[in-house]
C-alpha cells in the first residue's frame, strides 16, 4: 500500500477536485480538505484505497478545467445547499 504524509494533494480514483491530506486517523482513514469553486472548503473521511497521489498531468488538467468549469448551486428542501460541479476540458 502506498504511503501517504499530510499535506499529499490528491484526487479520488474516480476523478473529481483535488484534494489535500490533512491527517490520518488512527483506523487508517484520511481527514481530507477541498475547496469549491466559490471558494468554500469541504472535509471529507476516505479510506487510502479511494484516493491516488496526483501528478503533473493532473495539475495540467485541473488548470484548463478550471477555465471552463463551473459551479451550479441549487437549493433544495428550505435552506439545505447541494453543490452540482461541471467540469469541462479534457478528463
């Protein structure tokens, strides 16, 4: 298994935003951080079987998507956010 330090910027397997490690919980998990297009931060709890370490290629990638991506916010059920991301370029 690959090993993983806090502060490792990655992405999940699956694509999506990248991410940066913030530190690791005693079962193994990963206490992960991310921010959206508006700027606002997310945690996430990941197993390191989700997540790979990204690479200069995805640097690349995140750099044109983030000329044409962008950032639907939806409100649904009173005052609840769901935040929907389309991203653009090449995946």
């Amino acid at each position: 298994m690959e090993k993983y330090n806090s502060g490792d910027i990655v992405r999940l397997k699956s694509g999506g935003p990248l991410m940066t490690l913030n530190f690791q919980k005693t079962s193994g998990e990963w206490h992960v951080i991310y921010f959206d297009k508006m700027n606002k931060s997310h945690e996430l709890i990941l197993y390191p079987d989700a997540f790979k370490r990204t690479d200069e290629k995805d640097e690349d990638i995140r750099a044109e998507n983030s000329k044409e991506s962008s950032l639907r916010v939806t409100k649904r059920r009173g005052e609840t956010e769901d935040y929907e991301f389309e991203l653009g370029g090449e995946q």
